[in-house]
C-alpha cells in the first residue's frame, strides 16, 4: 500500500495489476481513484434515499401492495421461468402494472446506480486500509457493478413484459429470471466482502493498537 493509512479517504489509489484483463483492471482502479471517505457517505445517502423511495409510500412497493392487496412486483421474486414470470404479472392485476410501470420502474432506473456506486466505493475505501499495492482482491469492487448491470438487464426485460402484457414474451421472461439471479448472486457477494473486509480491517487496527499500547505496570 502506498499512502496515508491515518487519514481514512485520503489513500493513494493502489489497484490489482493488469495481469490479463485490462479493462476490468482500468474501471477497478478508476473506482479506486474516487473512492474517498466522503465520495463513500454521500453514495450512501443517495443508496438510502432510493431505497426508502422505492420501498415506501407514495411512489414504491408498499404502496403498490396497498393496491395489489399484497402482491409484489417481479424484480423482487424468484421465478423458475415465463409461467411463473406471467403469474406475477397476472397477479399485480391491472392497476398494479400500472402503477409499476408509471411509479416503481422510474425509480428502478436510478436505484442500481445508487447500490453499485455505493458498495464499489465502500468496498475499495476499506480495502484501501490494508490491502498491499496490486493486490486481485480490489476486483472485489467489480462485484457490485456487475450486480447493477444485471439489474438494469433485469429491468429492460420488466419494462418490455409490462409494455407487451398480456402478449407473451418467453424468452424476454426467460432473460429477466436468469437476470434476477445473476443480480442476487452478485449483490450477495458484495455485501459480503463489504462485512468480510471491514471486519479484517477491525481485526488489523485492534491488534495494531493493542501493540502500540504500554504494558500495564503493577
């Protein structure tokens, strides 16, 4: 590591080496390079504002199950292929595809970015704590991009059912649930590394401070 580990933020960006895959390598060091303390809060407020829009009343899935009496909106099923895809759809009825299409999907277009900016940046902040120069492990920043990408995949495919309903898209259905579990897979591995490296860098300064601390005297 090359920097200033006293001053959270402020580390020389330090990315895994080239190696055989330039292009991830360059958008892994390119989040490093703005992955600041401050860049890290303010993502995460813009994460927090999303969520608790696109959860919540007036515009999100609370209100839509209010009209729905309970049910929910694709993006957030696990479906096994287009009959179930089409009984979600069947489900919601017409005023809640509606209002997922008018209200949830709007939302939906901006949301991805919000969790993948925050959790790459966070990710590369901690691991820019205590992770050597040219470590592979700051790829594990690419980790929450992917799991955007997916979900922006996801969402074409729940704009093009909504827009198409009730003709049938099967392979458009089809494309979304591949999608749905290529997005959990990778936002589960995101948050993961996220809580595995802030708990490595805990360990590593508590046993740097427990060093740093003068015997006690009797």
């Amino acid at each position: 590591m090359t920097g200033n580990h006293d001053k959270p933020g402020k580390t020389e960006m330090t990315a895994p080496s080239e190696g055989g895959f330039p292009p991830l390598f360059r958008l892994s060091r390119a989040i490093c390079r703005i992955a600041t303390g401050k860049a890290v809060a303010e993502s995460f407020v813009l994460w927090i504002v999303f969520l608790v829009l696109i959860n919540g009343t007036p515009f999100g899935i609370a209100q839509l199950q209010e009209i729905t009496g309970g049910a929910t909106i694709l993006d957030m099923q696990f479906t096994t292929g287009p009959d179930q895809v089409y009984a979600i759809l069947d489900a919601l009825g017409e005023a809640g595809r509606a209002f997922d299409l008018t209200r949830i999907v709007p939302l939906d277009l901006v949301f991805p970015f919000t969790y993948g900016l925050f959790l790459s940046l966070a990710i590369s902040w901690v691991l820019l704590r205590f992770v050597p120069a040219g470590s592979p492990w700051f790829f594990l920043n690419l980790a929450p991009v992917a799991a955007a990408a997916a979900d922006y995949c996801e969402n074409a495919g729940v704009l093009t059912l909504l827009l198409t309903y009730p003709a049938r898209l099967d392979p458009v259905a089809a494309f979304t649930s591949v999608m749905y579990v290529v997005k959990f897979a990778f936002s589960v591995l995101s948050f993961g590394a996220l809580f595995v490296a802030l708990a490595a860098w805990a360990v590593i300064f508590l046993k740097g401070r427990s060093r740093r601390s003068p015997p006690d005297r009797m």
